[in-house]
C-alpha cells in the first residue's frame, strides 16, 4: 500500500466492524444449500460508520429518516447476504451493537475509493 493510500485509511477509516457470513451446513430434499449458524468472517474491519438522512413524504407531512451506514476500503470482502456485528472505535468501545443486515453495497463515485453499505438493525 503506498504511504497516500495508508493515510487515506488511517484518517477516513476510524471505526472498525465484525463481518459475519452463514455457514453452509448442506443441502434440502430439492438440492438447495441450507445455512446453520452466523460465524465471523472478518474481524477488526477498518471502517466508518455513519449516519445519512434521507427525506420522504406522505401527502402533507415530510418525514426525515437517519439511515446508518459504514464505508470500508475498496475490495473489502463483504456480500449483500452478510451482516455486521460490533462496530466500535479504534479503542474497542461498542459505538453501535448489532447485528444489521446488509441493504445495499456500492461503489458510490464508481472509482474505487470505498464501498458504501447501507446497514438496517436486524
């Protein structure tokens, strides 16, 4: 990693987050996989969470909503079918318990920079 990228990640990505995949524990009667328990994939993630309002309306009224997301460095390992567990500061102190599920994953400027993923309290 060249010494721009490393401060890039040093200074955006201040949180870290615990990613977490299904297990694949075989297949039912029609052929399909079945998943048993969560079990962690990834750990100490370099990340930053978020918190990104969106507005939306109902007839007359506007309503503001706080969607929360975490941003991770370009070619981080994360799938739509995952989900994200103890986001924390870099001293460990929990900023938000999980888990969340995983409603969105994109590469927001489309220059790989960062993926952008939009998390929703399970």
């Amino acid at each position: 990693m060249c010494a721009m990228a490393a401060a890039v990640q040093t200074t955006l990505f201040i949180h870290k987050a615990t990613i977490q995949r299904r297990t694949a524990s075989g297949t039912d009667p029609a052929g399909h996989p079945t998943y048993g328990a969560w079990a962690n994939s990834s750990t100490d993630v370099a990340s930053r969470y978020d918190e990104r309002g969106e507005s939306s309306r109902a007839g007359l009224m506007q309503y503001n909503v706080l969607r929360p997301m975490l941003f991770f460095p370009i070619g981080t390992d994360v799938k739509m079918n995952d989900r994200i567990t103890d986001i924390k500061r870099a001293d460990d102190t929990v900023i938000s318990p999980g888990p969340f599920g995983i409603l969105g994953i994109a590469d927001p400027a489309g220059e790989g920079h960062h993926l952008q993923v939009t998390i929703e309290k399970a």
